[in-house]
C-alpha cells in the first residue's frame, strides 16, 4: 500500500506551480470593491470631519464631531489610505479563502484537470494572489509573512522570506530558517493535464541559497543547507547538518566551523596550485594531458 | 505569481550606451507625451470638483482618482510607444540574421532604437496588480505573438520574434531570449514554441531554439542556440538533452 502511495508522486520532469485563467478570476475585481468601498467610507467620515472644523456645519449629521488634532491625520492621509486599503482586502480574502476550505477542504494527492480539486485550487490561489501582491507592494517588510500565516502556511519566528515564489498553502517553515533571493518553493506542480499536491516541510536553522527550486514533498530537516543553483527532485529528503548540492541534489558535503575553513584555505593559499605563476602552467599541462 | 516587485522589474535587453546617450530624447518624450492624458485628467478633475459645496466629493474621490491615473498613466504608455515603434519600423522594418555589434550597422542600431522606445511601457505596467497585464496584454502589442490559455505571468520574454501557441505553460522565473551577442556579433533569430509545450521554472531558452508540440522541458535547464525540441518529448540538463519519448 505505502509502495503504491510513493509511485503515485513518480514523475519524469518538474514543471512548475500556476494557474491559468478562470472564471473566478473575477474576484480580484470584488476584492477591489470592497477595498474601496471600506475606503470611501473612512475618507467621508474624515472629510466630513475636516468641513466641520473649517465651517462648523456637516454634510451628515455625525457623533462625536471633529477635534482640532484630527488635522495632524491630513499628511499621513495617503499613506494610511494605502495601508487601509491594503490590509482591509487582506483580513476579507481571507475570510474568503476560509469559506472556500470549509466548502471543500484542500487534499494532497494527484487531480486530473477540470475535476473538483483542481477547481478548488485555482479558486484558492485566485483569492490569495491579490492580497499578497498587495503585501509584498507595501514597505513593510513583515506584511507578507503575516499574509501567509493568514492563509494557511505555518511559518515560525525570524524566518526570512521576502524575495522569492511560495505557494499559499501546504507548506511549514520552521524557526530561523532562512531563504535567498529567487526562490521557487512549489507544493503544486502541474504535470501533463494533471496536478501534484504534495506538502513541503521545512526544519528549524535551515539555509535555502538563491536560484534554488524547492519541488513538492521535499522535506528538510533541521539544520539542512541547500546550496546555490541547484534543485530537489519531488518527495526528495534532505538530512539534517548537511550542505546539499546539485541538480537535482546528489551530493552531499559536511558543514565545517569557521576555523576549520580558514585553516584549509590558508592552507590552499600556501600550496602551488593557487600560485599565479605555476596555476598557468598547470591548467597548460592539463589540456595537453587531454 | 506571487513573486515580489522588486523581482518583476522592467526589461533586461541591454541598450548599447553610445546609442542610449544620443536618443534618450526618444525616451523622455515618450514618458512626457504617456504623463498629457494624466494631466488632462487631472485638470478636468479640478475644474469638476474644485467648486463651493462639492469640496468633501474632492476630498472622497482623491485616492481613486490616484488609482485611475495610474491606469491612464499604463494605457497611455503603451499607445505611445507604439506609435514611436511603427514609426521605427517604417524607417527600418526588423529582420533576423546576424549582424555585426558596430552602430554603423544599421539592423544592430534600429534594435536598440526599438528597445528604447519598448523600454518605458515595460516598466510600468511592470507594476500592475493584474498578473496578466504586463506579459498577455502589454506584449502582444509590442509585437510577440501569445496564443490562448497560456500561463506566461511570471516569464521575462523578449518583446520580438517570439511566436507561442495555445494551452502553453511557460515556469516561473524562466526567460525567453531571442537575441544573442557573441563577441562582435549580433544576432536575431526567432523563437518558436509549438501547442501544449511544458516549460519548467527557471529554464532559459536561447536564440533560435524551436519546441515543437508537447514538448518538455524540466526545470533548471537551458537550451543551446539553433537547437530543436522534438514533439512530443522531454528534456532535462544544461544543455538539455532528450530524456525519453512519452
């Protein structure tokens, strides 16, 4: 039974994690509206605030009426309008993505097009994209990891991840660790009319280096370092204290502490092979010994 | 999809410094020409509002009016830059080959004057909200070809000699280069992507390439120049090579 569960999730190329455009797409319009309409609403409060300090009349009659120190808030008005703007579309999509996962809760596994799972997928990805295009447009840093947490994803304290793709759900990021710019961390890949859905897990105290591509089901365990330009293949397990190379990842090297390093390079310093002149004439003889 | 701003950025095509330095005219008044529709707007928008008893609607209707003119703003850059480019091409129509990299050349030259007057609508519309307004929208009418139902939001793809049919999946991150310089050469080659083709996240594919239908290419792989997917077939490495037939 476990055999038959792993070849399952047996694929021959990664692809990548998207969607393609459906109907519910629409919804990014609606967020839109409700966004403004939350903005209208506070702007003619304030407005009406500001008519009454400049005339002593009001457009509507409002309760409690407005204070001189309401007009420190003019300045700010645009930021805040922004910043409210923002966050409203954030707390009500995720209301909706909230529904959406009571209606039909998301499962790992493999689903041909067009069936049910993979409708509810795209209808979940077509809610979270707005708010986190939003958080990640907003000068603060934080907001984006906030916005995942909404949506599902467990992300523990100090964990960098600000420049990078993550998919909104099926993922866990333990304490500490840390990504590099340019990162994939798929638990969605779409395979010859079907999609994979497998959950990645990562560890406490991991390093993920830039240009790397985290594929479903990969677990890393605490400690792991994936190094630069390289990949992991799905359902692919990396061990913990280990730098972990390739593509897909195939090798693995020890972590050294920093004396350690020194010394070997103190030590490459002083050996022939990194000398000026005699590196030349060895790079020479080693094409003539091709 | 949900990459950061700061990844999405304008286009990568270098523009060779000693054309740049001369024709930036070019660029700035394509930007002042994009900014007369906004301050159009804006001006009307003064001269409805601006009155006794509507001051408050001034006051309501500003963030969105901000919201339309960066709408405007996107609109009117792409309508500009078009018109600059037909203009070029009339001068100069573009052709594939391979060119020397002197401005004296004049296919090597136009490109770059092409790559200016293409440079400032690609960078705003950069920073839409809708993913596929800079790639699907933006792109196709500065003269790639992108067929139906195609997933292409997060792709850099060179604004010419790109043809992409339907029901294509372009990965996340991956570029699509249809030029090539070479030391002291220049070259122009078109790039064609057939029906269904797969293309992983952070793949590149060189000049000339041509993957026909259903073809596969996994992730984190490049292609070399000139070189031809077969249909219905995967392939995987630097440089990609066939893995195995379906």
């Amino acid at each position: 039974m476990e055999k038959n569960y792993e070849s399952k999730f047996k694929v021959e190329f990664l692809s990548t994690s998207g969607v393609y455009k459906t109907p519910f797409t629409v919804i990014i319009l609606f967020q839109f509206f409700i966004g403004g309409i939350i903005l209208v609403l506070i702007n003619l409060w304030f407005s009406n605030h500001l008519y009454f300090l400049l005339t002593g009349n009001q457009f509507f009659l409002m309760e409690p009426r407005g204070e001189w120190y309401e007009w420190l808030l003019l300045p700010m008005s645009l930021y805040a309008n922004i910043l409210l703007f923002a966050f409203s579309i954030i707390l009500f999509s995720a209301g909706i993505f909230k529904v959406l996962n009571w209606l039909h809760p998301p499962q790992e596994g493999v689903f041909k097009k067009g069936s049910k799972d993979w409708k509810y997928m795209h209808r979940r990805f077509w809610t979270a994209y707005f708010p986190i295009w939003l958080a990640r447009a907003i000068p603060l840093p934080w907001a984006d990891i906030v916005v995942f947490r909404f949506f599902g994803i467990r992300i523990g304290k100090n964990v960098v991840i600000y420049e990078g793709y993550i998919d909104p759900e099926f993922i866990e990021i333990g304490d500490f660790t840390m990504t590099s710019l340019h990162i994939c961390i798929f638990s969605h890949l779409i395979y010859q009319d079907k999609v994979l859905i497998k959950k990645v897990s990562i560890g406490t105290n991991c390093i993920i280096g830039p240009q790397t591509i985290i594929s479903p089901g990969t677990i890393m365990q605490d400690g792991a370092i994936l190094g630069a330009n390289s990949y992991t293949w799905v359902c692919q397990e990396l061990k913990s204290e280990l730098i972990h190379v390739g593509t897909p990842v195939d090798k693995t090297f020890p972590i050294q502490s920093l004396e350690e390093s020194q010394l070997k390079a103190e030590k490459i310093k002083k050996s022939k092979v990194f000398d000026g002149q005699h590196s030349k004439i060895n790079i020479e003889k080693g094409g003539e010994n091709k | 999809m949900f990459s950061p701003a700061s990844l999405k950025g304008d286009s990568p095509t270098p523009i060779d410094e000693r054309i740049r330095n001369k024709y930036i005219v070019i660029y700035f008044t394509i930007i002042i020409l994009s900014f007369i529709p906004c301050s159009l707007f804006e001006y009307l928008y003064f001269v409805f509002f601006w009155k006794e008893g509507l001051y408050w609607m001034f006051f309501l209707f500003f963030p969105f009016n901000i919201l339309a003119l960066i709408y405007i703003l996107q609109f009117s850059a792409i309508f500009f830059s078009v018109l600059f480019l037909t203009i070029i091409k009339m001068i100069h129509p573009p052709r594939e080959g391979t060119f020397k990299r002197d401005i004296k050349d004049k296919d090597y030259f136009y490109w770059n004057l092409r790559n200016i007057a293409k440079k400032w609508p690609l960078f705003v519309n950069a920073s839409n909200p809708f993913p596929w307004f800079k790639n699907r929208f933006t792109l196709r009418f500065l003269g790639t070809k992108i067929g139906k139902k195609v997933i292409c939001d997060n792709t850099w793809i060179s604004s010419e000699f790109v043809k992409i049919g339907k029901n294509v999946i372009l990965g996340m991150g991956s570029t699509i280069l249809t030029f090539g310089i070479e030391q002291e050469r220049f070259i122009l080659k078109r790039i064609v992507i057939g029906n269904g083709v797969i293309i992983g996240a952070h793949c590149s594919l060189m000049h000339g390439t041509i993957m026909k239908e259903g073809a596969k290419l996994s992730a984190h792989s490049y292609t070399n120049p000139n070189q031809v997917l077969e249909k219905d077939s995967i392939y995987i490495g630097h440089p990609a090579k066939l893995k195995r037939d379906i």
